[in-house]
C-alpha cells in the first residue's frame, strides 16, 4: 500500500462519524481485511505479526477506555452479578426448596447454562468491543433488536433497584441511634393522659410497623396512590446521586469505585458470620437451612426456580456483561474470567444463606422463648381459675425457669388431657422448627426479619449500620453494571455525546420517572416492575443471544474466533453447551414461566392498615395493562427491527466501523506492511496486482473433527458459503 494513502496515514475525512468498509477500501488498492478475527475466513493457524496483534489494542483505539487493571475488571464484574438477590433470594429459595438439597440442581444448571452463557457474554463483547447494541448488530443484523431489548430491561430494572437502594439509606441514617427507633413500638397518648400503644404496631411487630408505616406509609391498595412520600423521594434523589457520581466518567470512575463496593460486603458478611455463630441458636439455622429434603429434587419447580436464579444471578442478558468486557484487551482470557466470576458469585450465595440463616436461627430462638413465655403464663392464670389441675403439671417442672422442652411436655400432657376443650384454650405449640420454617424473603427478609433479629444484638446500632452500608454497596455494584449496560450503548452509537452529559441526563430522567415508586402505593409498583419488567424478557433476549452466535453465526466458527482470541481452542463442552443444551434449557424456561404467569393470579401483597397485616389483592384492570405492558415493550424491538432489516426499511448496521475503530485498523494495518507480513488481499475475486504470500490455511474441524467447517446460514448472503479465504468477497460482520 502506498505510504501517503489517506488509510495508512489516517487523513481527516469530510464523511460521516461512521464509513462503510466499501467506503474505506476505495481509498486505496485492495486490503487484507482479516484485521477482524473474527472474520469468516481466519484460520487458527495464520499468525499476527510478531509484537503486533491482528486487531488495535485497546491502546491504540482512541477513545475507547480501558481497564486500568485484571483486578479492577473483575471486582466490576463481579460486583455487577454480586447483588441483592445473593442476599435475600437465594437463601429463600434455598430453604423453600429442600436446604442442601437445592444446591445440587442450582449447581448442575450453573454448569449447562450459567458458565457457557456467561461465558458467550464476555467473548462477543471483548470481540467486538462495543456494547449491547453494536454487537449484535455485527453478529447478525436482523437480531439487532436484542440489545435495544437489553437496554429496554436494564432501564426498567434501574427504575425500581435504585429505589430499593434508597430504602437501604434511609435505614442506614435511621440506624445512628440507640435504641433503634424499629426496636420497640410507638406510644401514642390518648386524651391528653392516657398512653397506648400503636395498635397497628401491637397486633403486628415494631419492625412491620416501622418498615410499612414509618418507613413507606403504605396505602392499603395501588389505586390509592397517597401521594408523594418526601422521605424517600429525599432517600431516592440520594441513591442517584450517588449512582451519578460513580459513573460520571464512565469506566474511569466507576472502577475505582468499584475496589471499595465489590469488596466491602464481604468483610461485613464475613464479620456477620463470625459475630452469628457466636449467638444462641445460630447452629439450629445453620443446621435447618442444610438439612436436605432430598425429595424436594424431583419436583420441577425446584428446578425452574434453580434455572431462574442461576440466570439472574450473573445478569445475563443485561448488557452490563457485555458493555464491561468491551473495554477488555482482545487477549484477555476471557474463559478463566466467566469461570471465576460464576464461582465467586456462587459461594457468595453460600456465604450469605450461612449469614442469613445463622442471624435468623438467632431470632428463631429469641422468638421461641417468648412464645414459652406467654403461653407459660397463660397456663398459670388457667392453674390460680381452676381451669386447669395442678396434677397436669409434670413435677419437675418450674416456672421460673421453664425450657422449651419443658413447655414441650406440659404442652402434650394438657392437649391429650383437655382434647374436647383445648382450642378453647389458646395455647400455641412454640416448636422451633415452625419459626425456622417461616420464609421470609427480599424486603421482608432485609427490613423486617433482619432488623428485628439485630435489634437483639449487643451494640445493635453498630450492627444495623454495617449492615445496610453493605446493601448500599451491593445495590451500588449492580446499578453500576446496569448504567453501564445503557450509557455504553448510546456512546458507542453516538460517540459525539459526551458521556458526562449523557450519565448526568440518564439520572435525572431517571429520578423522576422513579417518583412512580416513592408514593405511598410505590412499592406495589415496585413489586410489579420486578415481576413483569425483567423475567420473560431477559429470557427471550438471552435465548436470541445464544440462537444468534451458536445457529446463525456458526457455533464452530464461533470457536475458531476463540481459538484465535484466547491462544487455544475452548474445551468441545461449550460447543455442545451452546449448540443444544443452553438452547433447550431456555426454551423449557421460557414455556414455565409463561405457564407460570398463566395460571397464576396476577396480584400483589397489600398492608390493610386495619388488620395490621398483608393481603393478597388482584391487579385492578388498568395496573394489569400497565404490567403486561412492560413486558410488550421490552419484546417489542425484537419483532421490530427485524421487520424493518428484513424489508429494508432500516439501514444495515453490521458493515458499520466506528471512528475508533477504524483508525485502530488504519494503524494496525501500516504495522503490518513495516512488518512486512504476509498478508491475503481482500477484493472481488480480483488478486492484487502486487500478490504477496498467502499464509497456510488450515480449516478448522469442529469437536468430532471429522469435517470442515461451513457457513451453513449463508450468514450475509443468500448461500452457504466456505470459510476459507478464497471465498470472502466482503466482510459480511465486524465480528
């Protein structure tokens, strides 16, 4: 190629941000266009000039940021799949569904669908370095809509996570205080002398009171909306704040914030951990929470749920998986990365059900004891009225130091002795396992069981605080994740947008479309937005994602581009992972959940102030269309744009190079001719009039080994086409 030509010596051009590869190649005599490994034609064997990789470094693209460090990269990953749900969803699911038991499906699904799919994630978006949108755009245009859809999901989602966060910081100002004010209920003064307590609180707990009434004063059904709550619309614009602040400079600042937030919850679960075993009753929750229901294992449900976790759990699907390895070295290892992180977030899992039910073994205990109390007493009122004989009572037994074993016995002499008449009684059976059995989970578990198991620790408020800094931070991991998954998007299709402005636009726009979920009635919208806006998308979006890469693009040319990124070729598990099981996982996920929605009620859990307690209530017409609608309008760019691709209608992002890019490739490009590499020229079938050495071709095989590899969706043209490097006639994707 000529020294001058205005590609090798990237010369300002008067054409658009983006420029057609045709436009490029007419600027000079033909060009090797293998600079994109993943192009159909790159063989495992042909090899990059010495020093100099095939495609730009992350260095070398100009404005395209980069990790400052492994480290840095993963806690980001880490802290993106590392969220709430470890804490107050897996171990739910983990009691609701056989204790140890569980385990053993949620781990055989991490290895079919987690790994492989996570893994699918990290490998396209380092490829490609772009984020949601660009790349599957590049994989195959017509499915361009998967990552709008991804970015549809993740604006959802931040809507109502980041309120959640901001519930967590009201909670944590509310906890530099001794007593805590959840730690006991209201007086409230009657007559100007009489003092009573809150009834709402009597006839539930302080911490149900505080949390519904002093907290989200929660109206008793959605279509009350009760206005704004000015305590947490102070406690939401916080939490954006916040979030505003750790992603102001994309990468850069979100990064560093990113060493304190992925770390900072583990030495809180750790210290947790170790401040719980200390506690009576601990080993009973620990013990109960690990006891295997081994028959729970062929119950289906088990293993939807387990499925749903698993995908959830690693943010599949998001595009902050995506957007996170776009800013990745094009060697990176990618594959040693999916399996940290999945291992990572899976004894986070552990950890945190050890934490959780050692707390709430604990509290069990608290409980019991109280409930031996009052009944105890009963029983002494029925022995001083005569209703009760003293011979019914065990002579060993004392009252002023009665067990629960001790209760125990007494409880059975009565009941076989007084059957006709015991319900008249009211006494409770106080058996520890059915306190142990309560599942409580997300806010109930976090604001509700937890507080109130705190409030019975030595130095409570010190406690209370580690506590939901620890939720801040994990919120603040995910949202982080979650932001990125939107702005990297948006920049990279219009790099000209300062990110600044674009993050700061985003939290503003965000902040007020989250006043829906700071009225009074906010968190039945809340709990609607997290039931419809996520699942059933996410699913049909990473089901496309792994259609697109293993079916359309070809799974063994799929594993070629990997040979050639990472140095060697991924084990033949992924190939059968990608090509059939993933696949079919997600299809039978899919079809549960839509039966799931089907035969369920669509509904949610009402505080009716009255009876001081939750009540399922329907979703009144117009709060129906409203949940079915965000679910329609995270699928619609699906069907969208690929209509509008199929006919035309929309211009065809997949031959599209950005500024960066294109001026990564320009230089690579002159590196190659100093280097004097042997170089295949890419053309219409024409040899360059100055043919340079073409390097040995090896197909590839795929796992059997037993045929080369073909391009049998025609992907970009109408016929099946060999991937060799005799037969490109154009650079069909950028992958």
């Amino acid at each position: 190629m000529p020294k001058n030509s205005k590609v090798t010596l990237g010369l300002p051009h008067s054409d658009p941000v983006t420029e057609s590869v045709a436009d490029l190649l007419t600027l000079a005599e033909p060009l090797d266009y293998k600079s994109s490994r993943m192009s159909m034609g790159l063989s495992p064997g042909a090899q990059p000039a010495m020093g100099k990789g095939l495609l730009p470094s992350p260095g070398d693209e100009e404005g395209r940021p980069a990790w400052n460090s492994k480290l840095q990269y993963i806690l980001a990953q880490v802290g993106f799949s590392v969220g709430l749900g470890n804490v107050w969803r897996f171990p739910y699911l983990c009691q609701k569904n056989g204790g140890g038991a569980y385990l053993v499906p949620y781990f055989i699904l991490l290895i079919l669908i987690g790994i492989p799919l996570f893994f699918l994630e990290l490998a396209v978006g380092q490829r490609i370095r772009r984020g949601s949108i660009g790349v599957w755009n590049y994989v195959y245009p017509q499915l361009g809509g998967i990552g709008v859809s991804s970015l549809m999901v993740c604006g959802f989602v931040g809507l109502y996570y980041n309120v959640i966060i901001g519930w967590s910081i009201f909670y944590f100002f509310q906890s530099f205080q001794y007593p805590l004010p959840w730690a006991e209920c209201p007086i409230r003064v009657v007559n100007g002398s009489q003092a009573i307590i809150e009834p709402e609180c009597e006839k539930s707990s302080a911490t149900t009171y505080f949390w519904y009434r002093q907290t989200l004063n929660i109206t008793s059904t959605i279509e009350d909306s009760g206005g704004l709550n000015w305590k947490m619309t102070l406690s939401l614009f916080a939490a954006w704040l916040i979030v505003c602040l750790a992603v102001i400079k994309g990468i850069q600042s979100s990064g560093k914030v990113m060493y304190f937030s992925s770390l900072f919850p583990y030495v809180v679960l750790i210290c947790f951990l170790v401040r719980g075993l200390m506690l009576k009753g601990s080993v009973d929750g620990i013990a109960h929470m690990f006891t295997p229901k081994l028959e729970k294992m062929l119950e289906p449900q088990v293993w939807r749920e387990a499925a749903t976790q698993v995908f959830f759990a690693l943010g599949l699907g998001f595009g902050g998986v995506i957007a996170f390895s776009s800013y990745n070295k094009r060697d990176n290892n990618c594959h040693f990365d999916a399996a940290l992180v999945s291992i990572i977030n899976f004894i986070t899992s552990i950890l945190a059900t050890l934490v959780v039910f050692a707390v709430l073994g604990f509290k069990a205990n608290i409980m019991n004891e109280k409930c031996v109390v009052e009944n105890a007493e009963k029983i002494l009122g029925y022995l001083n009225t005569g209703v009760l004989s003293h011979d019914l009572i065990p002579p060993h037994v004392n009252f002023s130091h009665l067990s629960a074993v001790d209760y125990q016995e007494m409880y059975g002499v009565i009941k076989t002795v007084k059957e006709d008449s015991f319900s008249q009684l009211g006494l409770d059976p106080c058996i520890l396992e059915d306190e142990l059995n309560k599942a409580v989970q997300g806010t109930g578990l976090a604001f509700i069981a937890f507080t109130e198991a705190m409030t019975h620790f030595p130095a409570s408020p010190f406690w209370s605080v580690m506590f939901f800094f620890m939720l801040i931070n994990l919120g603040l991991g995910s949202m982080i994740g979650t932001m990125t998954g939107i702005t990297t998007p948006v920049l990279d299709a219009f790099p000209k947008i300062r990110k600044e402005f674009l993050c700061v636009g985003c939290c503003i726009v965000a902040f007020f479309c989250g006043l829906l979920f700071v009225q009074r009635s906010g968190n039945y919208f809340v709990t609607m937005f997290d039931d419809y806006s996520a699942g059933l998308p996410l699913t049909v979006v990473v089901i496309l994602e792994n259609i697109s890469v293993a079916w359309i693009y070809g799974t063994k040319r799929f594993m070629q581009d990997l040979e050639d990124m990472l140095g060697f070729r991924p084990y033949s598990f992924y190939f059968y992972m990608w090509k059939y099981v993933s696949p079919a996982c997600l299809t039978v996920l899919i079809v549960a959940t839509v039966i799931e929605m089907a035969i369920s009620p669509a509904g949610y859990n009402a505080w009716v102030e009255e009876l001081a307690s939750e009540k399922f209530l329907s979703y009144p017409p117009w709060a129906l269309g409203v949940a079915y609608s965000l679910i329609i309008a995270a699928m619609l760019p699906l069907p969208c744009v690929f209509i509008a691709r199929h006919f035309n209608l929309l211009s065809d992002g997949s031959n599209k190079l950005s500024v960066s890019y294109r001026k990564g490739m320009t230089k690579d490009l002159s590196g190659l001719e100093e280097e004097n590499e042997s170089r295949f020229i890419l053309s219409k079938g024409t040899p360059s009039p100055s043919p340079s050495p073409m390097p040995s071709h090896r197909p590839y095989l795929g796992p059997g080994g037993a045929q080369e590899m073909t391009n049998t969706a025609g992907y970009g043209t109408g016929t099946p086409t060999k991937t060799g490097y005799q037969n490109i006639h154009s650079p069909e994707s950028e992958l």
